[in-house]
C-alpha cells in the first residue's frame, strides 16, 4: 500500500476495515477504500459527528511548520502563526545565516539551525 493511503486509514485500522466490510481485504480493495472514502458520504458524516460535538475554529491544529506529524491544539492562546506554543517556540530559534554562532549547524537547504531548533 502507498504512504498516501495508508494516510487515509489512519482514521480506521485495515482491520477495522475488515470488520466493516465482513471479510479481510486485499491490498488492491484498501487502495480502492482509501481512494473512495473522500468522495462518499463519510467526509459528510464526519462532519455531522463534529458539529454535535460543538467544536469551534478555535480548536483548529498546528500548521506543523516543521513536517513533523504535530497536531496540537491552539486552544491554549501560546502561539502564534498558527502554530502551537512548541512549535511557535521552535520557530523562535530558527535565524538567518548571519546569526549564527559557532555552535550552529544549517539545514541541508541552509533555511534553518539544526542545533538551535
């Protein structure tokens, strides 16, 4: 199964699947699972679940600036951007090339200190 499927039953286990669908699955039947699911009606239902669950904007997730799989909530007012108050404070250490000190080591792409992250 690919990365961007295996995304997709993130929400349910292959095995969870299995039990819905009654009989264990193919991984040829899961990719065709993971590529249907965003267009039945499950995103809708989803949808419904959290609107009864009265969850507001305000319990969005971190944008993740580093691509590291957080999903804080930024309920707690502690940062900023769009980030959650450990990221925001990640983002804090990033500085340009010329602040470095003698310490510092750059990214691959030179965007950012990997000590002082």
């Amino acid at each position: 199964m690919r990365t961007s499927d295996t995304a997709v039953l993130q929400l349910i286990s292959p095995e969870q699947a299995d039990d819905w669908a009654g009989f264990r699955l193919t991984s040829d039947q899961l990719e065709r699972l993971c590529a249907a699911i965003p267009h039945s009606s499950i995103p809708d239902a989803i949808a419904t679940i959290f609107d009864g669950l009265d969850i507001s904007d305000d319990d969005a997730a971190c944008r993740d600036p580093f691509d590291e799989g957080c999903r804080e909530s930024l309920d707690d007012g502690q940062g900023w951007a769009g980030c959650c108050a450990g990221c925001a404070d990640l983002m804090e250490g990033l500085h340009s090339e010329g602040e470095w000190g003698d310490d510092c080591q750059p990214s691959e792409d030179h965007s950012r200190c990997l000590t002082c992250r």
